[in-house]
C-alpha cells in the first residue's frame, strides 16, 4: 500500500534537509579550520577574526538580499541575535586558542560535547522530546567521544578546557537560533554573527593588539596577545578566503538549526570527525589509532540512529 504524502513527510524531508545542510555546513566549516591551525603560530587571533569578518560581510549581505532583503536586518530579535554574537566570540575564540597547543583531531573531539550538550539542553530550554532511544545514542556518542580524546593519552591539561568552553558557547548560540525559529532567516542570523566577530575582534586589537603583554611562552596565550603585524599577500589571502567560508558554513548550519528540531541535527555536528582525521593525515601525517576509528564508527552510528528513530516509520 503507498504511503500518503502528508504532514509526517513533509516532516520527514525537512529533518532530511536540515541534517544535509548541517553536515556540508560543517564540512565547508573545517577548511577555516585548517588555515587558523596553519597560521597559529604567526598571527593573532584578533587580526584573523578581522580580516575574516571583512571578508565575509559582502557575502552575507548578499545572502540577506537574496533571502529576504536588507530591511529583513530590522527586526525585533536583534537583542537576542546581538547576545548569541556576544557568546559565540567567546566560543570561536576559546576554538581557536587551543589549535597551536593541542592537535587537531583532540580540538575536534572535545568540542564534539557540543552536540551533546544541545540534545541535553534542547528538553529543558525549548520543550523539545528527547526520547529514551535518542538518550542512549547521545551516550553511545559520547563515549565515542571520550574513545578519541582518551584521558590516558594526557591531554586533559589546563589547556583542553578551551574546547570544551567552546563547545558550551556554541551549544548555547545554537540553542537561540533554535528558540527564535521562523522569526529570524539563516542569513540575518549569520549576518550578526558576523558582525559581532568583527567587533570582537577590534576590540582585542585595541586592548592588546600592540603586543605589549606577548612573550609569555605558552602557545594559545601568544596567539591572544601577539602584535599585529602585515601578513604576506599568500597568508592574507587565507585568512581572507575564510571570509566565504565562514559565511556560506554558518548560514547552513544556522539554516538546520532553524528549521529542525537542535536534538535530531545536533549529532550530525559529528561528521566533522571524519574531516578531521582526512585533513590531519593529508596535511599533518596524523594517522588515527583503531581506537580513534573506532570511536568516529560509534559517535557517526548514534547520528544516523537518531536520524533514523525520528523519521516515519523508523
């Protein structure tokens, strides 16, 4: 008998959409990653954001424009949209400040208690079901995640809280996208977003961009404090690239979040693993250990179980 097309498939292709658009949103999203590893240790994050935001602006108004004009920059949840800025310079920055201390691939799985903590806030915050099957694949995910970032490794020193700040400030930005919903398209969104990081940015050149309080030795600490100085045209064109990155990545992640419910795409956040271990071994010669494997089988599997326990007839 054929199925009726109805509310529960017009249900059903959105979440498809949403968790197609958060995926590829956080696949184009690692390649900022790569060029913010690369540059760590010559630049401060203060002139990356800058520059970055610069660069994204016309991309973003465009997006605006297209989707539904530039007086849609008006609208009564610029308080809110002005917040989430506020909370996501602090995420992205803690996010940045751990690439010159720790690997990339342990960045990527400490921030992964992301999804994790949107699927555990979303029933508090927003009313959202989270059901026991979809609980169990948050746990299943999580230990994915501590099977990758392993305690006996060491790399829970003082350092790893940064991604782990991060990934509480991302969660948090994700949550306000997902409460204001319809009221707020994905390109207005990222707009502000943007436009927060610009400021942000500015304003850690201004408090210790003359490198004054730089010379302290510690990795992350000097990619705060360190000068500005001129990049070469090679290194400023990377950082500029990341201007359309960080754009077209942040309008579909916003997109996801704004239209499916933050428990079912949250775990999709996950398939950035896999283009961790890809860019760390083309780039870096990081080869993941089984275990490491492993742990990416178990935290992509609670994905698609999720995904899968949400849709009709699953």
């Amino acid at each position: 008998m054929t199925r009726p097309v109805g509310p529960s498939a017009d249900a059903a292709r959105r979440r498809l959409a949403g968790a197609i658009s958060l995926s590829v949103g956080v696949a184009v999203f690692t390649l900022q990653d790569l060029v913010m590893k690369h540059l760590s240790g010559d630049y401060p994050v203060h002139l990356a954001m800058v520059i970055r935001s610069l660069a994204a602006l016309p991309f973003l108004l465009l997006f605006v424009r297209v989707e539904c004009g530039l007086a849609g920059l008006r609208n009564r949840w610029i308080p809110f949209l002005i917040l989430r800025g506020a909370i996501q310079i602090v995420s992205f920055t803690a996010y940045y400040l751990a690439f010159p201390a720790l690997p990339l691939a342990v960045v990527v799985a400490l921030f992964f208690t992301a999804p994790l903590l949107i699927t555990a806030l979303s029933g508090p915050f927003l009313g959202e079901r989270v059901g026991a099957a979809r609980w169990l694949a948050v746990i299943v995910g999580f230990a994915g995640v501590v099977l990758i970032a392993r305690p006996s490794d060491g790399i829970f020193e003082a350092v790893a809280v940064l991604p782990i700040l991060s990934a509480f400030g991302y969660a948090c930005g994700q949550l306000i996208v997902r409460r204001i919903g319809a009221g707020v398209v994905a390109s207005v969104t990222a707009f502000y977003q943007n436009l927060m990081f610009m400021a942000g940015g500015l304003m850690l050149a201004l408090a210790v961009g003359d490198g004054r309080l730089a010379g302290t030795g510690d990795p992350s600490l000097e990619f705060l404090l360190r000068a500005w100085t001129v990049p070469s045209w090679l290194d400023f064109g990377l950082l500029a690239v990341c201007g359309p990155i960080s754009a077209i990545s942040i309008w579909l992640i916003n997109n996801a979040y704004r239209t499916t419910e933050a428990n079912l795409v949250a775990p999709f956040e996950f398939t950035a693993m896999i283009w961790g271990v890809v860019w760390g071994a083309a780039l870096w010669g990081e080869f993941p250990e089984p275990l490491t494997f492993a742990g990416i089988a178990l935290v992509l599997g609670a994905g698609l179980f999720v995904m899968r326990s949400r849709l009709p007839g699953g």
